[in-house]
C-alpha cells in the first residue's frame, strides 16, 4: 500500500507524526478507513478505537473526542486525548470510570451530568481498548 502522512494532535503533545499506510477511525458517523488519496473528508470523532497501519501492522489507540481532517496531500486528527493500547494504565482506567459513575448519580445539574457522561464515556473506552493490544 502507498504511505501517506498521518499527524495526531492533542492539547498535551504531538501524539503521532509520520508515514502511515491506512487508518480506521470511529466517527460520530461510523467507522471509516482512509487509504492514501482519499478524497477530501471531515467528520466529528467520538471515543473510540483508532487503527494506524504501518509496516502491514495495525497499531491500536483510544482516542477521546475530536476532528478527523482528510485531504489528498495528509490526514491529520486533532483530537482531546490518545493513548495506545499497551500504555493504558487499566487500573487508573477503572479508577475513572468508578469516579465517574460516582459524579453521575451526584450531579446537579444538566451541565454536571454531561461532563460525568463524557468522562464515563471516556474511561469505558480507555477500559475497551486496552483489551485490544
């Protein structure tokens, strides 16, 4: 397959820079494979798994919310957090989901419970993931 040039941003750094030779995102649309030359695309990214494919390998991320950007030339991913399988620390995972929980059933307003929704939603996915190494 031919490469083409992949950049994953997150507030905290850089998370990946470089050649790629297929990618399969989650999308608020559903999953999505993008080969070198896709056509010009943009989606919203929920979390979710992320597939980079390099060396006939596919590599498996969590990513938590964002923007997919495609274009002929690169595919870039602004995303609010991406982690990779191996480095996903499970009991800190557990931890969130458990602080989680706990916010839900204690918010008091709508604003509250949609950040207990988003966090929740975010630790289930690092938890999912990891088990995909």
């Amino acid at each position: 397959m031919k490469p083409f040039t992949l950049k994953i941003i997150t507030p905290e750094k850089v998370f990946f820079d470089g050649e790629t030779e297929q990618i399969i995102v989650r999308t608020t649309e559903g999953d999505i494979g993008v080969l070198a030359g896709h056509e010009n695309y943009v989606a919203d990214l929920p979390a979710g798994p992320f597939k980079v494919k390099s060396d006939g390998k596919f590599r498996i991320a969590a990513i938590s919310g964002g923007v997919l950007k495609v274009s002929k030339e690169s595919t870039t991913i602004l995303a609010m957090a991406a982690e990779w399988a191996e480095e996903i620390d499970l009991d800190w995972a557990k931890r969130s989901q458990e602080d989680a929980l706990k916010r839900l059933n204690e918010s008091k307003s709508d604003y509250e419970h949609r950040l207990a929704e988003m966090k929740l939603k975010r630790a289930l996915n690092r938890i999912n993931i990891s088990q995909m190494k």
